[in-house]
C-alpha cells in the first residue's frame, strides 16, 4: 500500500546510524513490522515475537530514542497500573548509498502522524 504522505530524507547522520542499526538487529526488526499497523505493549510484543520480556523492554527503549517508535497512548488499568503502547513510527525506510555516503529515506506511518496532528489540533482549539 502506498502511503500518501512524502517520502523525506533522514539528514541527521547520527539519526540515520540509529535507523539502520535497529533494521540490522533481529529483535528490533521484529518489533518494528508487529508495530506498523496497530499499537501493542511490550508484553504483547514479547509473546507474539519469542523474545525476552527484559530483551523486549531494552529493544523498545532504544528504537523510541531512535524515534523509530512512537508512544501511541498510556494505558492506566483498573488496578492503577500504567503501560504504553507503541506504535511504528514509519511505514517504510529504505536505505541506499548515493555519492559516497549513506541515504536513508523514511516515510512517516500515516496513521500515527494522523493521530498526532489530531491530538495537537485538539489541544490547540480545545476540541
């Protein structure tokens, strides 16, 4: 399915490193593509993934400070206990050299970028 939002180049090296270092690791390529369609918690990507729950936890923090994922929303249960879920923050990324140097171009997963302007214009208008 082709994505109506543009394609952008990622220009920040150390952004780019990120990204294709969590598309090399098998675990976090994993999380990546459960995570394109809907939001899921860390428990629920362990079990449908085989992964460590603690190996799970880590891969997740690292890819949502490679901002490869998105905190889609906080759920707070009965119990009071809190989780989040997190959501691709991508629909595609491709990698390729041009000129000498890496190139990495993302597009932006629709349904996220679309929820996040409807928050912000929520907030911003009060509704």
């Amino acid at each position: 399915m082709r994505s109506r939002w543009h394609r952008s180049q990622v220009d920040d090296p150390g952004r780019a490193e990120a990204i294709v270092k969590g598309l090399a690791d098998e675990y976090a390529r994993k999380i990546i593509l459960s995570t394109i369609t809907a939001a899921r918690s860390v428990e629920d990507l362990s079990s449908q993934n085989d992964i460590p729950l603690s190996t799970c936890y880590r891969r997740v923090h690292e890819l949502l400070a490679a901002q490869m994922l998105v905190v889609e929303r906080i759920v707070v249960t009965p119990e009071g206990k809190k989780y989040e879920l997190v959501r691709s923050a991508y629909s595609e990324v491709r990698v390729g050299f041009e000129g000498g140097a890496m190139k990495v171009d993302v597009v932006v997963n629709e349904d996220v970028a679309e929820k996040l302007r409807r928050i912000w214009m929520s907030m911003k208008y009060g509704g």
